[in-house]
C-alpha cells in the first residue's frame, strides 16, 4: 500500500470526518459561545448511525443492536426517542 492509499483511507476515516465537521462548526461560531455542544452532536450522530445499522439489518433489531453494541430494549428506546420506528 503507498503512502497516497494511506493517506486516502486515513482522510476518509469516521474520525477524521467528525473531527472536521465539528471544527467546521466551532469556526462558523465565530467568536460566539455555544452550549449543548455535546447533545448536539448526539443528536446530529445516532439517528443516520441507528437508521443506516437498521437499513444493513434489514431492520432485524436483534441484529442491529448486536452489530451497535447495546441491548435491543436500548435499541428501541433510541428508535422510539428519534420516531424511527
């Protein structure tokens, strides 16, 4: 592997990507403060992470809650807090 297939895979990574969009987003503050930072990311990050796990599932949620790490009940509440279900 040369060091551009590194380097590609490394700038496509889901930290690399997160890490830029929050950056993004702290630039466009522009010097204004910002609170709820922490839930705001939550909520921007779960419900595409639960739908996309569901859609790879073929909503099966025994096996979406396995593949995600977290109990199915937990798995339900969280469809259930984003109305994905």
């Amino acid at each position: 592997m040369s060091q551009y297939d590194y380097q590609t895979k490394a700038d496509d990574s889901l930290r690399v990507n997160t890490s830029k969009a929050i950056n993004r987003y702290l630039t466009n503050l522009d010097g204004q403060s910002a609170t709820g930072l922490y839930s705001l990311v939550l909520g921007e990050v779960e419900p595409p992470l639960l739908l996309e796990v569901m859609k790879y599932n073929r909503q099966n949620q025994s096996k979406a809650a396995a593949m995600l790490g977290i109990n199915r009940a937990t798995l339900r509440k969280k469809l259930k807090y984003y109305d994905l279900l």
